[in-house]
C-alpha cells in the first residue's frame, strides 16, 4: 500500500506507481466520492472509452418487449 499526504493547501500527489497502473494523464478529471469515511477517486473515461466493452455478452436472458 502507498500513502501520501496532504499538503497545507489541501492538495495530495497521486504515488507515481498508481498513476502509471491506472494510466493517468495531468489535466485529467477525477470524480470524488465519500462513502462510509472513504474517499474515492474515480478517473472520468471519455464514452468513446467504453466502446465495445460488452463484446460478446450472452443476450440470451434478456427480456423482450412482449414479456414485460
């Protein structure tokens, strides 16, 4: 596990490790969430990121219009 710290300005520097695994750029948008006491960071994808990503789900299950 990495730690950093936050400065005085409130700033905190993602470990170098951790921007090279999540392929993270500067000027990136990051979304900030809290839940339960954690904070979370959650890099934003452009739409055209997730083109693709369902490639060769079984739609077998799915409902028609009929059904519902």
């Amino acid at each position: 596990m990495t730690t950093t710290t936050i400065s005085p300005k409130f700033q905190v520097v993602i470990p170098k490790d951790v921007r090279n695994q999540l392929h993270l750029k500067a000027g990136q948008k990051m979304n900030v969430v809290t839940k339960g006491g954690v904070i979370y960071f959650i890099p934003e994808k452009p739409l055209a990121a997730f083109r693709g990503f369902l490639k060769g789900m079984d739609t077998g299950n799915v409902r028609e219009d009929e059904e519902r």
